[in-house]
C-alpha cells in the first residue's frame, strides 16, 4: 500500500515542480537591475573586518558579484556530487532499499527536478555575468569543490566498502534535503538583492520542500531494510554531513577576494576565521532540528555534532 505523502507528491509533480510547470524563465523581465545588490552583504563573514571596510564601494559590489557566482556553485555542487548521485544509487539499488510503485517514481521526478535546479542556477550566473562584465576567466577560477562534497569526499576517503561510501552519500543527501531550502532562504529573503535572483531561489525552494517530505517520507518507510550495522553507520554520518553543510567556506572566501582584486584576501580570510565574534557555521537551527525529529521518528537519537 502507497505512502499518501509520496503518493501526493508523485501526483502533483507536474504541476507544482518548477521544471514540469513552466514556471521558470529563462530570460526573465527585468533581468537585471545595475543598482541592486548580487549578493547579501550582511552574509559576507568579512563585512566588519576593516581592510574590507576601507574598500572602495565598487570593490564591495565586484565582491558580491563574485559572492553570487560562488554561492550558486555551492548550490550546484550540492545537487550534483551529493544529492543527485545518491538518489541514484536508490534507483539503482546501490543500497540495500529497494524502491517500488510510487516511492520509485518520486525520487526519479526529484532526480529530474535536481538537475533543472542546477541549469537554472547557471542562468542566474549568466546574468549577472553579463550585467556586471565580470570576465569569464575569473568566474572560471572559482571551480574549488563546495565545502559541502568536499566533507563527504573526505569522510569517504577513509571508507573501504562501497555500501559504507553510498550510505554515507546518502547520509549527506538526506541532510542536504533536509536543509538547502533554509540554505536558499537566507539569500532570496533579502529584498535588496536581483528581483530575477529572489524569484530563482523561491521556485528552488518550494521544490526542495516537497523534496524533504519526500526523502524523509522514503527513509522511514524503508530504513527497516538496513542492517543492524547499515543503521549505526548512517546515523552515525548524520552529524558529519550536518557539519560539513553549515560550515563556512573559508577557502572559497579567500578565493572570491583574490579574484575581486583584493590584495589582502589571505589575511582577510585568517582574521575572520581567527575571530571568535564570528561564527564558523551556518546558523541553519530550523533545518537540523528537522534532523533531529527525522532521527526520532527512526528510533534514534542524532548523535552530537563535532566542532
């Protein structure tokens, strides 16, 4: 018997999602405004630091354009080195669930759904590329993995079996699911960035909350198919995929102030980082006490965080 929750959201995937409903558009009007803000500033970690302050303001709106560029590679880096692959390995069977009727056919619409996030990220950088002259070269030199599969990949390093590596994927995608929608709203509740950008992220975010309904709906229905050891090690990965998806990026910051110009990004950067005033993660509480009810409704406590 179906799952009325996957049910529902299997049903309706061609009218609400954002790639069946023709809601995005590519070209939108206006597209851009040369007086708003890229980016938020109040979300740049080095706002208060004064080399930063002593800029000039167009070196502050070149950092926020590079900012937005970034941000949107983390988006993307997200959806396809962590989420993407491991609703994949649920398709596939890379895990020992085994997906049937509507449960299968959800997570293969949320497959779709992933991919067109990521296309309509790159036409959001497109347009600001385009609107602010920012050289393609130097958008190129902000290729570093996402902080966010880089605490996967470095998790997985120390992994020896494939079942360890796809749950620990899946862990990360399960976090991710739960999460990037408070991620997309500390950006498009900011009334003082691109109208065209603010649109983007709400679309994105209405999918990934159908998207987080779904996943958490598919694990609790099916995580009774893991072994004893299967479960442990999930769980156990819970905490890690949850520091590594708050964590601020302080190697992409300093990349973004070097390609911006600035001559002092490095020590901009380690100021920062030094500064216990400033927060090294994400203040994303919604998202993981949504973990933690996940967890509780598994049977588990969500063991702590590390720092």
């Amino acid at each position: 018997m179906g799952n009325s929750i996957v049910d529902r959201i299997c049903r309706n995937w061609s009218t609400m999602s954002t790639v069946r409903n023709g809601e995005f558009v590519e070209v939108p009007e206006p597209s851009f405004d040369p007086e708003m803000h890229d980016f938020p500033r109040q979300l740049l970690p080095f706002r208060n630091h004064p080399e930063y302050a002593s800029l000039d303001e167009s070196v502050h709106r070149r950092i926020e354009s590079f900012a937005w560029v970034s941000w949107n590679k983390r988006v993307v880096d997200t959806e396809e080195r962590v989420v993407s692959p491991a609703l994949a390995a649920l398709m596939s069977g890379g895990t020992d669930i085994r997906l049937k009727g509507s449960a299968r056919m959800a997570i293969r619409q949320a497959l779709v759904d992933e991919y067109f996030h990521s296309h309509m990220h790159d036409v959001a950088v497109g347009i600001t590329a385009r609107g602010r002259d920012l050289p393609v070269e130097l958008t190129d030199r902000l290729n570093r993995p996402a902080c966010v599969y880089r605490s996967y990949a470095k998790t997985a390093e120390r992994l020896e079996s494939s079942w360890e590596k796809d749950l620990a994927r899946l862990a990360w995608c399960v976090v991710g699911e739960l999460s990037i929608y408070e991620f997309l709203g500390r950006v498009s509740e900011d009334e003082t960035i691109q109208p065209s950008s603010r649109t983007l992220l709400k679309l994105h975010e209405r999918d990934e909350a159908a998207h987080a309904s779904l996943v958490a709906q598919v694990m609790r229905d099916h995580f009774s198919q893991f072994s004893t050891k299967q479960r442990d090690a999930f769980i156990n990965y819970l905490p890690l995929a949850m520091d590594g998806f708050s964590q601020e990026d302080w190697l992409v910051w300093q990349d973004i102030l070097e390609v911006a110009g600035v001559a002092s990004a490095k020590q901009i950067v380690s100021d920062v980082q030094n500064d216990r005033c400033v927060p090294g993660h994400l203040p994303l509480l919604r998202s993981f006490k949504r973990v933690e009810d996940f967890c509780n409704d598994l049977g588990f406590e969500l063991p702590s965080m590390t720092n």
